[in-house]
C-alpha cells in the first residue's frame, strides 16, 4: 500500500468515544495537557468506560472537531496507545507531497 492510500485508509478508519450529556467530547486534563479517549473498537470503550451512551466518527472528522490545544488518546488501556492531534496529518500531507512531486 503506498503512503497516500495508507494516509487515506487512516483518516477515513473510525473511532468510538463515550457520548457526553451535551454536544461535544468528555475532556480529560493530563499532566500532558487535555485529551479526549476514543477507541478503535466499541468492545474497547466498554472495557473503559464501563456500560454507557456512545458515538462514532472518522479519524478526519475527529481531528477537525476537536476543541484548540485538546488531542486524541487512541486506546487509553491498550497495548499500542498514541496521541492523535491535527499536526500528525499536516506532518504526513507535507510529506507525501513532497514524495508525489519528487
């Protein structure tokens, strides 16, 4: 798979997060500032969560909904956790234009 199809296949991949009481994301403050946990997997948020209200959307849709300065703690629990904020697309946009143009 070459990078703007792995690119591709990531941003459009969903995300489950619990589904505060109002419109929005519940927000954790960490010592490495605010992130919101989402999960690759519904089975994932309940081990976290426990048994509660829940939404879905995009990796993509998920980056430009996020409030300023909050990012993404993909699988808070599991074995393979990363930080996901808008700068991990911005950083691999400009890189794969930079291989297309090569």
């Amino acid at each position: 798979m070459s990078h703007p199809e792995r690119l591709a296949a990531f941003r459009s991949a969903r995300l489950y997060f619990q589904r505060p009481r109002e419109p929005g994301f519940l927000v954790c403050e960490t010592e490495e500032g605010p992130v919101v946990p989402v999960f690759t997997s519904c089975e994932a948020l309940g081990l976290f969560a426990g048994p509660c209200g829940w939404a879905s959307t995009t990796v993509a849709d998920l980056v430009e909904l996020l409030p300023h300065g909050v990012r993404a703690l993909v699988d808070p629990l599991g074995p393979r956790t990363f930080v996901l904020d808008s700068a991990v697309f911005e950083t691999t946009d400009t890189q794969g234009e930079r291989n297309d143009g090569a």
